[in-house]
C-alpha cells in the first residue's frame, strides 16, 4: 500500500536571480569650446546645456532607483521584525 504523500512530485524548478541593481552610470562628457564669434558662443552653451541635461538625466535616474531599492530593502526590514 502507497500513501498519497509518498507519490513522486515533479521537479523543482530552477530558480530565478533577480538583481536588485540600479543603471550603471557612464562618464559625461562636455562638448569641446573654441567660439570666435558671439554665433559660436551661443551655439556653445547650446551643447553645453544639452550636455548638463543628458547627465542630469543619468543621474536623476540612478537616484530614483537606488531611492526605490532603499524603500524595498526597509519593507523587507519591516517585515521581518
């Protein structure tokens, strides 16, 4: 005579890794500057502020993951006490 809980289960399936990482961050470069009219000037601080804004971007990102990771890691806390 077999007992119910002593049938075979199927096999377990492989567990998945989740990595709780925020974006890797990249260098941002500023665009090089030799202005020799006020034209050139003006197209400049053009590329230099889309440069400042492409970085603040990377950044704002990062931030806001990492602020996300923070919230998850302190309910996790939470929940074990």
């Amino acid at each position: 005579m077999l007992c119910a809980g002593c049938t075979s289960a199927p096999p377990v399936p492989t567990p998945v890794i989740v990595y709780n990482a925020c974006p890797r961050v990249s260098l941002c470069p500023m665009p090089g500057s030799d202005p020799s009219t006020n034209g050139d000037l003006s197209a400049d601080i053009r590329q230099l502020e889309s440069a400042l804004e492409r970085c603040a971007l990377q950044v704002r990102t990062v931030k806001n993951c990492q602020d996300k990771i923070d919230v998850q890691a302190e309910e996790s806390a939470k929940s074990l006490n």
